[in-house]
C-alpha cells in the first residue's frame, strides 16, 4: 500500500477564497516549471522530507510553509499569474 499526504490549502485572491488539494509532489513540479520559465528563488519551496514526513507536526508544519509559498508566488505575480500557477490553483474554475 502507498501512502502521500494531500494538503488542502486555502487561497484567496480578493474577494475569492477556495481550496485547492495537492501532493508535494504536484508543488515541486510546479516550482521546478516556475523557477526555470519565470526565475523564481529555487529555495523558495520547503524542501523535501524524507524522514517522519507523514508525523502530524511535520504535515502542519509543511502545509502552513506550503500556504505561504503559495502566497509568495500570488505577491510575486500580482496582476497576471504564470498559466501553469493559474492551473494550479484552479483559476480557470473560477473565473468567469
């Protein structure tokens, strides 16, 4: 059996707030498209744990690092959003 954690992160741009639910995986591929298309800090993502990566502290910890990543990048591009960050955060779900 394999288990990954899913982390639900909140994410609000103005008025709009969602959820959007990704492995750390998912964010490591984006950051890996971002740093090499947009030049994005290639420290800007918490790094990968291998050890007690599933302990509950550890998730909290990653997914509150993971949140504010997430918001780094909204800040970083804050009248258009890269294509592969609007996909990944489900812009093209919201907006009409």
């Amino acid at each position: 059996i394999s288990f990954f954690q899913v982390y639900i992160i909140q994410v609000s741009v103005g008025n709009h707030q969602w959820t959007v639910k990704h492995r750390y995986s998912d964010f490591h591929d984006l950051h890996e498209k971002l740093v090499s298309e947009k030049k994005i800090d290639k420290n800007l993502l918490p790094p990968k744990k291998i050890i007690g990566k599933n302990s509950k502290s550890l998730v909290e910890k990653r997914q509150k690092e993971l949140e504010v990543y997430l918001q780094t990048l909204l800040l970083k591009f804050p009248v258009t959003a890269p294509k592969v960050l609007s996909y990944f955060l489900h812009f093209h779900l919201y907006v009409s």
